[in-house]
C-alpha cells in the first residue's frame, strides 16, 4: 500500500514539472496567433465603421443646423457614440443649437470646451458670448458679468471704454 501511496504522489509530481515546464518554455499556438489576428482587425473594421458612422452624423448636424433645426441638431447628437470626439468648431455649432433650443446650461458646457482649446481667437469669443446669452437665459447675471471681462481678457484689442466690467 505504502508502494502504491508512494508511486501516486511521484507521478503527481513528475506531471506537474511536464506541465509547468511545457507551458513555459513552449510559444503561443499558431492557431491562437491567427484567432488574435482576425480578432483584432474585426475591431478595426468596427471602429473604422463607427468612425465613418459618427463622420456622416457630423455631416447631418451641419446640415440640420444650416437649416436652423436645432432641436434635430441635438437629436443627432446623442446618437453620436460617447467616445467620439467633435472639434472646437462642432462644439460650437452644438452650443448654439443647445442655446436656441432652450437648454442653456448644455450651452454653457459646449462652449466651455470650445473656450478650453481655442483660448484667445475668434471661436473663444463666440462661445463666451454663448455661454453669456445661456446665463442672461438662467437669470445668473452676476456670472455674465464675470464671464464678460473673462471673454474681454480673450483678445488685446476688445475695449471696454477704459474699465473692467
């Protein structure tokens, strides 16, 4: 019995080392390297469609706004995936679309980010203007104040009679 007991736990043991040794020494399976391989480029494709999907949404909330459908603006918006990101320029289109549709602080918020790329050119002024309609909007007229000498420090040449507001 003592005999039988022993040769169970040595050949435990011998297939342990096997298997330790084998898995560290041996390379992936070719069959997993081609698995790997089809599954990335699968999400390549599925990002280059989503890409190309969310390209031609852009397309129609530039549309919809040149029209002045604001509210379909928004619309398009939210079937733009979340990890999509827009330019200063489409910020600012989707932060006016949010103002005239009567949702100033999803205004104040899109020109906020326009404001932190654009710092000191055409487009920062713009969106301080927006966000300072959207809180004239709110009732918050102390904060249009504020944000009014903000957009006034934007640029060199806005002058504002000799006087900070």
């Amino acid at each position: 019995m003592k005999i039988f007991r022993f040769s169970i736990i040595i050949f435990i043991i011998f297939l342990w080392i096997l298997i330790f040794f084998s898995t560290s020494n041996s390379k992936q399976p070719e069959k997993f390297d081609i698995f790997l391989l089809i599954s990335n480029e699968t999400k390549k494709k599925k990002k280059e469609a989503e890409i190309k999907k969310a390209e031609k949404i852009i397309g129609q909330i530039k549309k919809a706004y040149a029209n002045k459908n604001y509210e379909k603006v928004i619309e398009l918006l939210n079937k733009l995936p979340p990890d999509f990101s827009l330019t200063p320029e489409e910020n600012l289109i989707i932060s006016k679309s949010f103002l005239k549709s009567g949702f100033p602080e999803k205004a104040i918020e899109f020109s906020k980010k326009v404001i932190s790329v654009k710092r000191g050119t055409h487009e920062a002024c713009i969106a301080n203007l927006i966000k300072n309609k959207a809180f004239i909007v709110k009732g918050e007229y102390k904060n249009c104040l504020l944000y009014t000498s903000d957009a006034a420090d934007e640029l060199d040449g806005v002058d504002l009679g000799g006087r900070r507001i």
